[in-house]
C-alpha cells in the first residue's frame, strides 16, 4: 500500500508592496461633462490600488502573495473594509502599517460602455512618509519583490538589498520617472506603460526609449500598450514584441496589475521570458472581459486553458 507523505508544497511568497485603496466603482454610458449629472447603471465598493490588485491575482493564479504598504488609521470604515476583502482573498496582510489619525486612499471610478475609467483618487500626503517593517523581516522567505515607481520613497532601500541578494525586484512603471531614480538601479525588471516610459526618456517611440533607459539601467526592460500588446528588449538588446490577445473588453480597471502580478509569479517559477509574457497577456486579457477590477481576475486553470485554445487556433 503506498501512502503519500509529506506536507503539501507552500508557494514562494511575494511581497507586493503599494498602497490600499477603497474604490467606489460606477458603470456609466460616457464620463458627464464638466457641471452635469450622470445616471450610474451599476454600483460596486471594491479595493484597489497596484500592490494590493496584483496580490489578489497573483493568489487566484496559485501564488502566495502579502501586501506591504501604509494604510490610514486602523479604526477607520475603509481600513476595516480592506482588510476584510483581502482576508477573503487569501492575501496575507501582517506587514501593512497603519498611520493613526490619517485616511486610507479612496477612489471614485466611473467605467464606460467601452470599458475604460476615469479615476479620482484621494491619498493623504502623510502616507508617504511611511516606515517600513525591517528589512530583515521583509525578506525572509521573500522570492521576489513587486512595487510601483510612485512608492520609491519608501521602499528603494529594501528594493536595492533584495537586489543584491539576487531577490527579483519588479517595478510597475505608470508615471513618470526621474533618469535619477533610485530604482533605476535597485530593480532587476522594470516594466513601462508606454506613456511614462516616453515621458520618463524624453522620447516619443517606445523602442528608442527603452533603448535609453538602458544604458542607464541594467534591468529587464519592457513596456505594455494596451491591446497593442508589449515591447521589450531581449538579452542581446534587441527589440522584441508580444502580442496582446483581442477580446472584448468591458472593464480595463486593474488589468496592468494582473499583467505585472502574473509576470512576477512568473518570474518565481522561472518561466522563459517570452513565456512568462504570455501568460501575463492572458491573465490581464481575461479580467478584461468581466466587471470587478482585481476581483474579476481569472484563476490558474482558466488562463491556461485559454492560452491552450489560442495556441489551437494558431495556423500551422
């Protein structure tokens, strides 16, 4: 009789580290214009925010992910929500910090028929001056690092030592960058949306600004375009380009994020460049296709199936 021992294997953890936000989501037929009124179609109160959408697609695709990040006040309704949702998700959450007195981020997003949105977002100058757990702390058991350009105040250092550990450090670039920029160098990918990447290299063509941003950094380095899929440079510093997959898009809110979740849980399971590309592709494609921001990311088995049926319809 043959009996299984043996614990079940535990994902590598990844540290997301952003911050929280609370979004109150409305589906509407057109942004109104300036001192009108719109009707809303449907209603929903998510959270949001890069580290913490990444963390929950990362979780739905067999990652194990924990949010790292300032928060306001423990006490507050939009904290108790967060971390209620997050809990839900599977998403560990032991090193956020609370800043007392101040207000977690809120964002009000409205969705178009065509699926795109249009964000206001409250975030209280005060979070930024947040101090992180140790660094020790945030390392151990660490296999990879994910965090947005915006957070460079707070996390550059412990970006720069898990890079010196050989610990990938992933950057979400979505605003623009100093060429200065500590995180330049404490990253081993950095990934551009195509608008701050030109902005960032002072560049209007993405393949010209990646190629600057190279010589100044020794990063992977890539942009995603949307439904133009993305470009990046291969190891030889030659441009390359993966195709995004066409579907029809309802709701486009959060998908960067499960692009970069995937790509970074991708990047611990040691999947090939262009591969792991892919996947990410078919992962932020999917949420695409569905309401929810993070929470319509899809699960491990509906991505590669779908990669599997576009790998079919593929002529031969």
């Amino acid at each position: 009789m043959n009996l299984q021992t043996g614990a079940p294997k535990i994902p590598p953890r990844i540290l997301c580290i952003g911050m929280p936000v609370r979004d109150l989501t409305f589906r509407v037929s057109g942004v109104p214009p300036r001192g009108s009124k719109a009707r809303a179609t449907h209603f929903a109160e998510i959270c949001g925010g890069n580290g913490l959408n990444a963390a929950i697609g990362i979780v739905r695709l067999g990652g194990r992910a924990s949010l790292c990040g300032p928060m306001g006040d423990s006490r507050e309704t939009s904290s108790r929500f967060i971390f209620d949702k997050l809990a839900e998700e599977g998403v560990e959450t032991a090193h956020i910090v609370h800043v007392p007195d101040l207000a977690t981020p809120i964002t009000t997003v409205m969705i178009d028929s065509g699926g795109e949105r249009t964000n206001v977002t409250f975030r209280d100058p005060g979070l930024w001056t947040v101090k992180l757990p140790p660094t020790e702390l945030l390392l151990e058991d660490c296999a990879a690092i994910l965090t947005e350009s915006r957070c460079a105040p707070f996390c550059t250092e412990l970006c720069a030592e898990a890079n010196r550990r050989g610990i990938p450090v992933i950057v979400d670039v979505d605003r623009v960058m100093s060429l200065e920029d500590g995180l330049l160098s404490a990253s081993s990918h950095l990934i551009f949306s195509s608008g701050p990447l030109q902005e960032t290299a002072g560049v209007t063509d993405d393949g010209a600004a990646l190629r600057k941003i190279a010589r100044l950094s020794a990063s992977f380095l890539a942009a995603t375009r949307g439904p133009r899929g993305t470009i990046w440079l291969n190891e030889k510093g030659e441009l390359e380009e993966t195709c995004a997959f066409p579907v029809h898009a309802v709701d486009t809110l959060g998908a960067g994020d499960i692009f970069h979740g995937a790509f970074t849980l991708a990047m611990t399971e040691q999947q090939e460049l262009r591969q792991a590309l892919r996947f990410s592709s078919a992962a932020a494609a999917l949420k695409c296709t569905r309401f929810g921001g993070a929470y319509a990311a899809p699960q491990r088995a509906e991505v590669e199936g779908f990669l599997a049926e576009q790998q079919e319809e593929r002529p031969a």
